[in-house]
C-alpha cells in the first residue's frame, strides 16, 4: 500500500475530531464506515469522550492503537496544525484534512496552509486537502468522508471500475450521485480541495495503476503540472478530465504575435490533445464519457458505421460523426451486396444503414445487418441509433447488439431516443450487456470519438530532448537568429548585412539580382508596419532603398526574393505547461480566421503533420483553385526542427518566424524575431 493508495486501501482509519453529537460533521464518517460494513479498525479521537456511537474513542491519535493508515482530520483550522503533529508523531503517512479556513479564504489562511505543509513534509506526512470533503473507496468501503451521499436512505453502492478525483469535493460527489443514478458505478471518488500537498492529478496517477480501473475522470481548478500529465497519459488508462477556468491570458507574450494567439486555455488543449487524454466541457460531457470508458472495448481506428430504424437518427449520427473526427465508412462492397439482401427497399444500405421500422415486425433485421458490419473490415466503431421503441422490441434489439459485440470485439454505442417508461428495463439491460447507451445520435459520437481518442496510437516523447543549438542572447537580431535556424538545417533565404549603398547593390547581384532589403534596428520587432522592409529591390535601386532603411538608425540586411508560396506563422513561447509551438496560416488568415494550432514541445513523430492537417485552412497548403501544392511534408519537417533548435533556450523567450513560406518544393523562414519576458512569474 503507497502512501496515497490508503485512500480506498486503509485497513485502519483515525477520525480526529470524531462526535457523537446528531448532525456534526465528525460523526458522518463513524456512521458511513459503521453503515457500509467497513471491515478495518476504526479508531474514534476525541479527547472528552471513551466511547462514540460505541466504538471505543482515544484523547490523541498518538493513544490509538497502530499503524494508522489513514487520518481524517475534522477539527478547526486553528486545531489542525496540532493534530497534524500528532499524526506525525503517531507515524500516519496519509492524513485528509476536511477543515475549511486556509488557503481559500485568503492571505491568514493561506499562511496557516503554509505551515501545515510545512509540518507536514518535515514528518513525512502526506496530505490531502484541506477544504476537502475526503474520499471512497468502494471495493474495501472505505468511507472517509462526510459527504450528505452517503447519508441518503438508499445508495448504491456496488464496486464499479470507474475513478473520480475532484478539486472541489462538492461538485465530486455531486457528480457521482449523477453517476449512480444514471447506472454508472464508480469504484473510487476523491476530493482533494486546495491541492495544497498531494494534487488531484497525484492521485488520478495512482489510481492509474489499479488494475480494476477501466477509467480515470477529474475536474481540475488549477493548471495542471506537464510531468504528472505526461505519466497518467504514459499509464494507458483513459482518461478525461474537466478544466474550470477557461481565460484569455496572452498578455505576457505581447511582444509575440504567437504568443497572443496561444492563450493559457488552448495550450491546455495541446496539451491534452498531444497526450490522448480527453477534455470535456461538462458534467454531463464527462458522464458521458464515462460510460464508454466502463467497457474495455476498443477501437482500432475512426471509422464508424450506423445502423438505425429511423433515417432522421441515421442523418444526425452522420453530421456528428464529421463534427467529432470521425469517419463514415464507406463499407465495402462484399458489405453492400449482403445489405441489399436484408434492407428493406425503402431502407437504405449506405452508410447510414436504415433497416426501417420492419424491426418490428421482423427483429432478424438487427442481427443480420449487425453481422454484416461487424465482418467489415473498414468498420471499426458501431453506433446503433433506434427511436421509440418499447418493451420487448428493445429487448430483441439489446440481444442482437449483445450478441454482435461479443462476436465481434468492436465497441458497439447506442442511441436510444424515447422516454424510458417505453422500456424500464433498457438502460439495465444494456449496462449489463455493456452497451454504452445515450439518449441522443449527437452524444453517442461524442463519446465514440472520446473513446477513439484514448484508443489511437501514438508515441508520447519521455521527457524534453537536448537541443541541437545553445540559445541565443536578449539581443539578437534577425540576421544572428537565422544563422542559428541555418546551422541547425532550418532553411532561410540567401543574403547577408550591407556595409554601405554601394555594398548593397553589390549583394542585390549576389542574392539574384532582385532581393528583399530589411531595416536591422535592436528592438524593431514589426519592421513592415515602421517601414522598414522594401521589396523587389534591384541593382540599380539598391542605394536609394538602402539610405532609406539605413535613416531608421540600424543596419540594413540583404536577402533573396523568395518565389511565391504559402505562409506560414511559426513560434514558439513558454508557458507554465512548459515551451509551446504554434503554427498556421500567415497573412489575414491569423489575422481574420485566427487559424492556429499549438502543440506542447517536445513533438512526437508526426505531430507537426497533424498540426498542419488539424488547420481550417489546410486546403491552402494542398492546392486550390489552380494553385500548386505546397509541400507539406517539408513544412512539417520545419516544425520539428524548430522545435529540436529551442529545447534547451531559457524560459521568457518568444521565438516568431512570420512568415514562413512553404514553397512548392521546400520551405523557407524569411523573418524571424525574438523577444523575452524577465517578469518574476515566468522566471520562476
């Protein structure tokens, strides 16, 4: 047993704090362990008291008979520092503190948090909390907690597979009763409140390693740390999790234009994104989510069938697919033909298959359609969407879909649209089947794509890499920064820095003879907007257009004029989560259609494909309207080694290569400015 698995593993629990009195929080957990049959030793602490709701009480948890595996701490916050003493005087490694009174209710408070911590890691006591309602462990019903729940007439309370940890235990709990009364079992519900010591992402990746686990489910308050997320990810446990907070917060990165568009929230999305876990926006989004996550089945790709007796369910189920990522199978043809043979004319045998309301009168049409697609090897997901049926027609429905999945080991959703009174006994029946069940086509295929998201291979990098380039100073300019892209394979254009008019014509011949001249001024990141970048400079006008750049009070640089192309906007910033890159469309595609995608450094193979082929815009860069294809793969190529290049630069920097043109053959970064923040928050 680790220290944080006494949650739901405790063989003995001290309640400090404990009462007797009707209604006190300190005696709802001596009810709850009494009522649900908890089997370990209970261990009562009240100083003024032998005996409470007759189990024998102890003045300190230091005079209770040990080891203590799990202390609840129930007194106030002026007490707590005392008892979380004596738990470290007893040898308690996990103490939850449910005392509100610190951190939450400002700066007193936040101090007296302080000092617990404190304490507490000076013992090597762990702490879960404060301001925490506790947690359960269903299997060996350990109730530590004081959450009304658990007091209602009648719970549920079956040992199921799925974990919740909450931040505010509220909201938890309250989320598991939904759980409960939608025919979801939880096996373990934590709270952890201030995430002052031991953090709800700490203990969704100790949940991970429990085998019975088939799914990990959070809300989260405060940012999560990158390392904890990489391991739960690492876990191959799926998991989704709800982030409250969502702000715009690119203030720090105002001197970079990519920067801006990265904002607090969307870089959380990356990053998820990146490690496969799932973000949901509610509490009803996660539930849902849950539900798939309760059957271990899962598929082997994005590629769904319908199969419906209502061709307006077959129509939604088809726009969600496309909206959620997900692919309609085309099916194959071996599939059509045998279609043809059991849907009715006036059905339909394309995807969405549409065996009509002839179920009803002949239910073999499940079955049969249902062995088609199971056989068929373009399909790996199935979503069976059914309208108003009743009684025993849902029940020969059930079978067929029962009976198809176990055959064929692909998961099989259900949207079932109609009232339960139709059907009581549905929702039992295909929980008990494993069949996760949705009363809408549209939340049906949010949860298969939430299921395909935990499910798709990927490879997820251990930790950072070591750059190929030592970062540059505060100072540098366009000209040093391209030289660092340059050396470590990134293409730029050829030119060099003009000594004088004369040398600027000189290095226009050089470069081609029509070049690009740039005004090289330390601190002038927006060159174009202060004049400082002329355009199809030749030989002859060379000299004027030098004096002209030269007057802003710089040097004046010398390049190629780059064939046409797509730009890009590429950069890199770090965040809290760690160095971020962003990249999508230039021009007024950022500016109007904000078309970016982000991704946490370091990229896993591959990544940078999916960034590009994830933008609104990616018809741009495969060709449109006459226009060449833009070469993909070596724009891809750039991502990563720009992000290789920045791995080791110092955290504060804000890297933009704006533009970055992706030719039909190649790509080329032709500006490229940096900038630092040296505010005390991100120096930390």
């Amino acid at each position: 047993m680790s220290d944080i698995s006494a949650l739901w593993e405790a063989e003995s629990i001290a309640v400090i704090g404990a009462s007797e009195r009707p209604g006190a929080l300190g005696r709802k957990p001596l009810d709850y362990l009494l009522r649900y049959g908890y089997k370990g030793r209970i261990l009562p602490v009240n100083p003024r008291s032998p005996e409470i709701l007759g189990v024998p009480a102890y003045p300190s948890v230091k005079d209770a008979p040990g080891p203590v595996d799990l202390a609840l701490i129930m007194v106030s916050a002026e007490r707590v520092p005392g008892a979380v003493d004596d738990c470290v005087a007893a040898g308690v490694k996990l103490a939850v503190i449910a005392s509100s009174g610190f951190a939450e209710t400002g700066e007193e408070g936040a101090r007296l948090q302080a000092e617990v911590v404190a304490k507490a890691r000076a013992g090597g006591l762990r702490i879960i909390g404060p301001n925490c309602i506790g947690a359960v462990g269903y299997e060996n019903r350990v109730l530590a907690t004081f959450s009304p729940l658990f007091g209602a007439e009648s719970v549920p309370f079956e040992p199921g597979t799925l974990a919740f940890v909450s931040q505010s235990g509220a909201l938890g709990f309250g989320a598991a009763s939904l759980a409960l009364e939608r025919g979801l079992r939880p096996g373990w519900v934590v709270s952890t409140g201030n995430d002052a010591d031991v953090t709800a992402l700490e203990v969704l990746r100790e949940l991970s390693a429990v085998p019975e686990v088939t799914g990990l489910l959070g809300y989260l308050e405060d940012t999560p740390d990158i390392g904890t997320l990489r391991e739960l990810a690492g876990s191959g446990k799926p998991v989704a999790l709800l982030k409250s907070g969502r702000t715009e917060a690119g203030g720090r990165a105002a001197a970079s234009h990519t920067g801006a568009l990265a904002t607090d929230d969307r870089v959380l999305d990356a990053a998820l994104r990146g490690l496969g876990i799932v973000r949901v926006e509610d509490i009803d989004e996660l539930l849902d989510v849950a539900r798939v996550f309760e059957s271990e089945r899962r598929p082997a790709g994005n590629r769904v069938a319908v199969v419906t007796t209502s061709g307006g369910s077959g129509i939604l189920a088809a726009d969600a697919v496309e909206a959620h990522g997900l692919e309609l199978s085309a099916l194959e043809p071996r599939s059509k033909e045998a279609l043809a043979e059991i849907v009715p004319a006036f059905g339909a045998i394309d995807n969405p298959v549409d065996i009509t309301a002839t179920v009803l009168s002949d239910p073999s049409l499940f079955d049969r359609s249902l062995d088609v697609l199971i056989a068929d090897e373009t399909v790996d997901i199935i979503v069976a969407a059914f309208c108003v049926m009743a009684g025993p027609d849902v029940e020969k429905a059930v079978n067929a879909l029962s009976r198809a999945a176990v055959k064929g080991g692909k998961p099989i959703l259900v949207a079932r649209t109609g009232a339960d009174f139709l059907a009581p006994d549905a929702p039992r029946d295909l929980r008990e089947a494993g069949l996760p069940e949705y009363p809408t086509p549209a939340r049906a295929l949010r949860a298969a794509a939430a299921l395909w998201e935990v499910s798709r291979p990927r490879t997820l990098p251990d930790a950072p890499r070591p750059g190929t380039v030592a970062g540059p100073g505060a100072e540098a300019t366009e000209p040093e920064l391209k030289r660092l892209l340059a050396d470590a394979g990134i293409p730029v254009p050829k030119g060099r820095i003009a000594a004088d008019a004369e040398d600027a014509a000189r290095a226009v011949t050089e470069v081609g003879g029509t070049a690009v001249l740039k005004a090289v001024v330390p601190g002038l990141l927006h060159k174009t907007e202060a004049g400082g970048v002329e355009i199809g400079v030749t030989a002859d006008t060379a000299p004027e257009a030098y004096g002209r750049l030269a007057a802003l009070g710089g040097q004046v640089l010398v390049e190629e004029l780059v064939e046409d192309g797509v730009e890009l906007i590429v950069g890199v910033h770090t965040t809290d989560l760690g160095p971020v890159l962003t990249a999508g469309l230039g021009g007024i595609f950022t500016e109007v259609l904000d078309d970016v995608g982000h991704r946490l450094l370091p990229l896993a193979p591959g990544e940078g494909a999916e960034l590009l082929a994830g933008l609104r815009g990616a018809k741009v860069l495969a060709g449109t309207r006459g226009r060449a294809a833009a070469d993909v793969e070596a724009a891809a190529a750039l991502l990563h080694e720009v992000g290789d290049l920045v791995q080791d630069w110092p955290a504060g920097f804000a890297l933009d290569l704006n533009p970055v043109r992706v030719l039909t053959k190649g790509a080329v970064v032709l500006d490229a400015a940096l900038s630092f923040d040296t505010s005390e928050e991100t120096a930390r």
